[in-house]
C-alpha cells in the first residue's frame, strides 16, 4: 500500500516521510488559502442569526456498518440515508462516512482547536450534498462537502453508546483490518439534539490530502464523553508503516483573512467559580517576586483574564501588569492558553 503522506508523530531521522510541513510539495490544494483545521478564537467570531438548528433526519436509523483501519485513521462508511439541512446550510447533505482523530493514550488529539485547547479527540461526520452519487464529484463543487465535528472530552464512566466500536478496535489493529459492527445509528455518536444548537461554522478543505478546499465546517460545542480506557483504546493501532497510531492529526492552519461565526444560540457561559480562581492567582502574582507563569487546576476550566485596562483603582490587581495565565482543564485532556489577545500559545 502506498501512501505519500503521514503524520508527524510518524516522521523520524530513520523514516523520513512527508509530514504536514510538506504536504503542499505533492498533494493538491494542501498550499492553499482556506485549508483545515484551524484554531478558533471565541472572542473573534460573529454571531450569524442565520445559524440556526440543525434537522437531523434519519439519524436515528441503526445499520450494520463495517469499522476499517484505512493506515490513517478508523471509518465505517454508512448508507446515504442520514441527512442534515437547517443549520444555516444552503442546501441538503447526506451522511457518507465518520471517522477520528485523535492523540496518545488520550492526550491532546483533535484536529480543531478552540481557544488554543486540543481535546483528545474529535469526530468527523462526513456529507455531501444529497444529489451527488459520489463524495470524488462532490469535491468539486466548492460547497459541495459539509463536515460536522465533534470534540470528546474525558468522563470518569464508560461511553456505553461507543462500546461496539471501541471493542471492535482490537479487530483491525494492521491497516485493512475491518471489523462488522453490530447495529448503530449516528445519533449514538453524538450528544442529544437539543445540545446541538451552539456551533461555530467556516469554509475550509479537508484535513488530510489533498486537501481539497470544498467543506462547509461546522464544529460544536456540547463534548461527547469517552472514559480514559476508552481513548486509550485507539491508541492500540497501527499505520500503514506498522508505528503506533497516535497523532493523527494535522496541525491547525493559518485564517487568511477568513471568518469564523458562531450560531445564535447562546454560548457555554464561564464559570464564576473560575473567574475567581483566575483573579486569584492574578493578585498571588502580582505580589509575587518571581513572578512565575501559573497553572490553574479546575472542573471544565476555561481561561479567564481580566485586561489591566478594566481594573478599577480600588481593585487589588491594579497597576498589576497584564500577565499569562495557562489553565488545565482535567476534564477534557486539553490546556487553555489565555494570552490576551491571541487564542493560541
């Protein structure tokens, strides 16, 4: 099987394959101007009310699929009878296949990152527009693919919706290795529909080459819970080229003048509980000699800074210079830079 690109988790002095850095030297679009993933800054998008809710249609239906290590990733293609419109979608699409990225053993894996944080891992649910036969066509209509991801984060209980799956993987371990599936539907996969109306949305391409620049993204808020066994469990497969498969995912790319917007629905608020734990550590170094970078440990955690600009001359944090604050947040895997006004590290 040959295969002209890889991961950089697989690239090394002794087995030196084009890793994402050089994707653009052979595979089409992959040098291009709207290319996925991309790091999404809240503060930055812009609400368009024409994001609207999403109608899942026939994402209840079971069907016996088939799992497949491909040599880099895992798919199950699925019959063209799940659909998506509404959601600010210019027209129908029909489900094709889903497949995951993610890390190592659980670590930072997603494709997509939101504020500078990368999940373990995220889901791709792959559609093309319902009059297309074949997702090759469809690539060639510049809306012609709509992709809806999905972060996971880590839960302290097993994800008994993804039993089937995760216990397939020791089936296809080597590239080829598929697997029957017992009787699943999409909506399995995913959180309720009525978590589903928070999203972000842009134009991009697809993640892997090549890289062709004809997906209409939607990337959602609400996480899917996986166990840390779980997530381990991908780890247990292998390339094409027999190494581990773990990252495998591509670094995110730059916007290029693009815009991202989020729906009208009303956004994951940040915890009060957080903001204080955040203006806390803020006034411990501010007093602070050294001044060391801190860490904030929290459930669901999300980075919180409040800009010397704001701070009243009663407030203890004034004439206490802007300061970086990094936040771990234990519940998705992930790290949460804040550093003012970039959304990564």
């Amino acid at each position: 099987m040959k295969v002209d690109w890889c991961y950089q988790s697989q690239f090394s002095c002794d087995h030196q394959c084009k890793a994402p850095d050089q994707w653009n030297q052979a595979n089409g679009d992959c040098g291009g101007n709207y290319q996925s993933p991309i790091n999404i800054v809240t503060k930055k998008t812009v609400k368009d009310e024409r994001l609207t809710a999403f109608q899942f249609h026939n994402y209840q239906q079971l069907f016996r699929g088939t799992i497949k290590n491909n040599g880099h990733s895992v798919q199950v293609d699925v019959p063209h009878l799940s659909i998506i419109s509404g959601g600010g979608l210019t027209s129908s699409y029909k489900a094709v296949q889903f497949h995951l990225h993610w890390g190592k053993d659980g670590g930072p894996g997603s494709e997509h990152t939101i504020d500078g944080e990368q999940y373990p891992m995220e889901l791709h649910i792959v559609h093309m527009k319902h009059h297309y036969t074949d997702l090759a066509t469809a690539l060639a209509d510049p809306e012609g693919v709509a992709v809806l991801g999905f972060f996971y984060q880590h839960s302290n209980n097993r994800n008994q919706k993804y039993e089937p799956i995760v216990t397939a993987l020791s089936s296809i371990k080597a590239t080829n290795g598929n697997s029957s599936l017992p009787s699943i539907s999409l909506a399995q996969l995913i959180p309720p529909e009525k978590n589903l109306t928070s999203f972000y949305r842009y134009k991009g391409s697809l993640t892997t080459p090549k890289c062709t620049e004809s997906v209409v993204w939607t990337l959602f808020e609400s996480p899917v819970p996986l166990s840390a066994d779980q997530l381990r469990a991908f780890s247990q497969l292998k390339f094409h080229d027999g190494r581990p498969m773990v990252g495998t995912f591509r670094p995110v790319q730059p916007l290029n003048g693009r815009q991202v917007f989020h729906s009208g629905a009303t956004r994951i608020p940040t915890s009060s509980a957080i903001l204080v734990a955040a203006v806390a550590a803020a006034v411990w170094a501010c007093v602070s000699p050294t001044r060391p970078k801190h860490q904030l440990l929290h459930h669901d955690a999300a980075a919180v800074h409040v800009p010397a600009s704001l701070r009243s001359t009663t407030s203890p944090l004034h004439g206490c210079q802007d300061d970086r604050v990094v936040v771990q947040s234990p519940t998705t895997g992930g790290s949460l830079y804040n550093t003012n006004d970039r959304g990564v590290p």
